[in-house]
C-alpha cells in the first residue's frame, strides 16, 4: 500500500476523476438526449449555453485541477518510483491526461467553438444538429470510460 505523498495524491486523483467521470456521464446519458429531442433551433441555443458556462470556474477548477494534478501524480511517479503502485499511477495518470483531458482539447471542444458559430434558428445549424450531438455524445463516451478507468486505476493505487 501506498503511503504518505502518494496516499493524499492518489485520494485527490480518485476524487478528481470519479466527479469528472460523473460529470460526463450526465452528459452522455440524459443531458445530451434531452438537448437532442429538442427542436434543432433550440438545442443548439441551449448547448451553446452550455458551454459558455461551462468555461467558468467551477467546472473548469475541477477540468483542469483534475489534468494538473494528474502530471503532478505522473511527474513524481516518474522521477521518484514508488515501490507500490508507480504502474496505477501512471495509468490513471495517462487515461485521463489523454482520454478525457486530450479528447476534450481535440474532440469535444472544436465540435463546440463550430456550433457556438451557428445561428441557432437557421437552416445550417438545423443541419449540423443531429450530426454535432452524434459525434459529440461518442467522444464524450470515450471521456467518460477514460476518467471512470482513471479513477479506478487510482483506487488500485491503493490497495
């Protein structure tokens, strides 16, 4: 078992993780199917809203507190090596530095800065609709697996 440093790191990385899974989650499983059985003019609205709040600091403390202090967790994992644990670490580390954090930076948010562009009520963003909450919900899938896997790996940390 983990101790000392290590133990405080890998509790915060189970937190960190477990609420962005959580986070994601929601999004995968009710919020975006109740954004897409609105009219396209008005789930278009309502996500771009979403995201525009999305970027205050409550939700973007634990976004990107969570990624920090996943290279914090891997950094000193790395230059130090626990005898316990140093491959959960850097597992959780990596799912979620790359599966949620990366897929983020190079899926979910380009899909947003696209949509937030659209005229909500016209017949371009009716169009692009279906397609932005099809692909958006896949990737958000994928962070929501990686931060779920990541918090586990942490919880493996330690026992």
């Amino acid at each position: 078992m983990i101790e000392g440093p290590y133990f405080v790191l890998a509790v915060l990385g189970v937190l960190g993780t477990g609420v962005m899974a959580g986070v994601f989650c929601a999004f995968s499983t009710f919020v975006m199917r109740g954004l897409a059985a609105l009219p396209p003019a008005q789930g278009v609205a309502a996500m771009n809203a979403i995201n525009r709040a999305a970027v205050g600091p409550a939700f973007m403390s634990v976004f990107l507190g969570t990624a920090l202090l996943a290279v914090v967790i891997a950094a000193v994992t790395l230059a130090v090596w626990p005898k316990d644990a140093a491959v959960e670490l850097l597992l959780g580390s990596g799912l979620y530095l790359v599966g949620s954090f990366g897929v983020t930076a190079a899926a979910n948010v380009p899909r947003n800065d696209a949509l937030l562009r659209l005229e909500p009520g016209s017949a371009e963003a009716a169009d692009r609709w279906t397609a932005y909450v099809r692909e958006w919900t896949a990737w958000n899938h994928v962070r929501t697996v990686a931060a779920a896997a990541a918090a586990a790996a942490y919880v493996l940390a330690l026992a």
